[in-house]
C-alpha cells in the first residue's frame, strides 16, 4: 500500500517517484503465490494488469497492448482508462508506407489516422489485430484454443472502446482523442516542437527494421512513454481521477527472462527521460515484479543487500535510493519456507502412506 498510496497536496492527489519492486528468492519461497494473493487484493480495487514473462514471446507493443487490455477491466472507482497515444503509435506501426518519398509517407500517415478517426470500423480493425498480435505473444493465452475467435467476438461487441474509452463510439470523440494522440508524438511532453507525422513515420520504420542498431529499444521507448503519458493525462484530468488515491499496478511474474529484463529496462529509460525533463511529475504506474535472483543482483546498489521483507518500506526505499541504480528498483528478498511451511504445502497433495515426514524433510533440505 506504501508504494500504491497517492499524496494529497494542494486540494489535489498526485503520485510520488515510486522504483520497480522486485521481491526475489529461490523456487519455492512463494513469489508467485504473493502476485496472486496481491492480485486477489487489487480486484476491483485498482487497476491493475498481471503478466507471466516466461514462454512470453513478443516485444514492447504486445506487452503494452496486453497491459493496456487488462487495465481496461472495470476496477471499481477506477472505470476505463483510455490510452490514446498508444493506440495511435500502434496504428502508426502498422501503416503500410512509401519507404523512398517521407513526403508521401507523411500523407499516408495522416490519411491512415484521419480513417481511424472518421470510422469506428477501420478503427476496430486496428484494435483486434493489437489484441491478438499480444495474445499469440502470451503463448495463445498460455495453450486456451480459440483465443483468435475469442478476441474477434471481444473487439466485435465493445470495439475499441475498450483501450480508448466511450468517447470512441462517436466520430467527434474518435477525432479528439486520436488527434491528441497524434499531437503528442511532436512534443512528448518535453516542449520538443517536432512534427508528429514524421516521428510517426520514423517510428513505423524503426519498427519495420527491429534487428537494426538501437531500433527496438527507441521504438519499446516512444511507446512506453506514450503509455505513461495516458496514464498521467487520465490520473491528472479525468473526471473521477480526484477518488484515485492508489497508483495502478502491473505484476510481472518470472521476470529472468530477457524478455523481462528487456521490458523493465525500457520502462525505467521512459521514466528516467521523463524525469530529466519533469522531475515532479512520475507516472501513477506501481509495478511488481518476480525474480528468482538474476534481476534482483543486477540491480542491487553496491555494497548494499536486498532489504528483507520486514524491514521493507517506502521510508527505507528513500534512503537507499539516492543513487542512480537504487532511485529506479527496490529489490526485496523473501524469507526461505521454514520446515513448518513446507510440511503444509505437502499435506495439501494428500500423498498416500506415511511419507508426509520424509517428503517434507528432503523438499526442505533441498531448498
């Protein structure tokens, strides 16, 4: 709650800088049970979004369409939370463009978002090809068959009012938030005064070519960054937002994988571009993530151990994160399962005979 709470201040709620938390212990010390139990806390709480990093097999897009979806989920006083300046980079990335004539690639820029912006049909297309490119990523919704006809049936009955809200039933709604996620892109929040259709164009083929130098991660950057400015626009103007006193929240299990470590560290580059120029202003995002020891030591401050679980604090992460690596990442370590523990995790299997005692002692041992 520490590091969800929002602060109160003049008449109004705003996030504090809050780091990647990431618990971490050996298999069996209850990672993955404790996203569970926090998922189970957050339902209908928070907004919040829950992936398994491991057999992931997409890149930043996928994960942001997939968060995106999931933060969409009615969560009590929270309701939808559009993300304009995503979607419109999303459809940017898929536009087919002249590669030789950046003049003709403009216009094909502008005339891919102005359908978007003038049919509900062209725009729910968009959003069913996101869905299901982040859903083939998650591994066909880990093995569920159907999940391609699932997603059409989804996108077919609420459209894409489920990334960008109710305002995208209507042209006028359509062409207001498509048109503010289109004006980000050439100022990013940061003054920059370019044109939005060339960094769209630059961003599509940047896509296009993800195995050259620094590619991929500029892309995985701009639309990290244009998911954190949706979050910050609907935190800092919604209708509703003055309720929000809790951040949402992402919970990432299994993150050793470089498909984890690839994704948080492009989300930490978004929050540290965002902080050089706005130091006050952090994104209302709380993300927690699950690591068997390979994030956690890559991040740990030097000359410094992971904080154990009961000395963790939002006061404590203050103190250790006046450095570069510690004001980014918080890493947590759980305590091993005693004998008493696991002695119960073995009960509930119902092995028979008498081997409870030798099965708990040798799984102890062991780990």
């Amino acid at each position: 709650r520490e590091f969800l709470t929002r602060e109160q201040g003049n008449g109004t709620l705003h996030s504090r800088r809050y780091p990647v938390l990431v618990f971490t212990g050996m298999r069996g010390t209850g990672k993955t049970a404790l996203l569970a139990d926090l998922a189970g806390r957050l339902d209908q709480q928070v907004a919040f979004a829950r992936i398994d990093c491991e057999g992931f097999d997409g890149d930043a897009r996928d994960l942001l369409s997939l968060i995106a979806f999931d933060l969409n989920r009615q969560s009590g006083r929270y309701g939808s939370l559009p993300f304009p300046r995503l979607i419109t980079g999303q459809i940017a990335i898929t536009a087919s463009l002249n590669t030789t004539d950046r003049a003709a690639a403009r216009e094909q820029i502008r005339q891919v978002l102005e359908a978007n912006q003038r049919t509900a049909k062209v725009l729910k297309g968009a959003f069913t090809e996101m869905l299901k490119s982040g859903f083939e990523a998650l591994g066909g919704s880990h093995g569920v068959t159907g999940t391609g006809l699932a997603i059409e049936t989804l996108a077919s009955r609420y459209g894409p009012e489920v990334i960008l809200g109710g305002l995208a039933a209507s042209r006028r709604g359509r062409r207001l938030l498509l048109g503010k996620g289109q004006d980000w892109y050439g100022h990013q929040d940061r003054d920059l005064g370019r044109n939005p259709l060339d960094v769209l164009v630059d961003l599509n083929r940047m896509a296009a070519l993800p195995d050259a130098e620094g590619n991929r991660r500029e892309v995985a950057e701009l639309l990290w960054a244009a998911f954190l400015a949706d979050l910050r626009d609907s935190f800092g103007h919604s209708r509703h937002a003055t309720s929000w006193t809790l951040n949402c929240a992402v919970l990432l299990d299994n993150v050793d994988t470089q498909v984890g470590h690839d994704f948080l560290d492009e989300l930490i580059m978004a929050r540290r571009q965002r902080a050089a120029y706005a130091a006050d202003d952090p994104d209302p995002l709380t993300v927690v993530a699950a690591s068997r020891g390979d994030l956690a030591e890559r991040v740990r401050v030097r000359g410094e151990s992971a904080v154990t679980l009961t000395s963790a604090s939002y006061s404590d992460y203050q103190r250790r994160g006046q450095t570069q690596v510690g004001r980014w990442w918080y890493p947590v370590l759980l305590p091993d399962l005693t004998l008493d523990e696991v002695g119960n995790m073995v009960s509930a299997l119902e092995l028979p005979g008498g081997t409870r005692r030798s099965v708990t002692s040798a799984v102890h041992r062991f780990t």
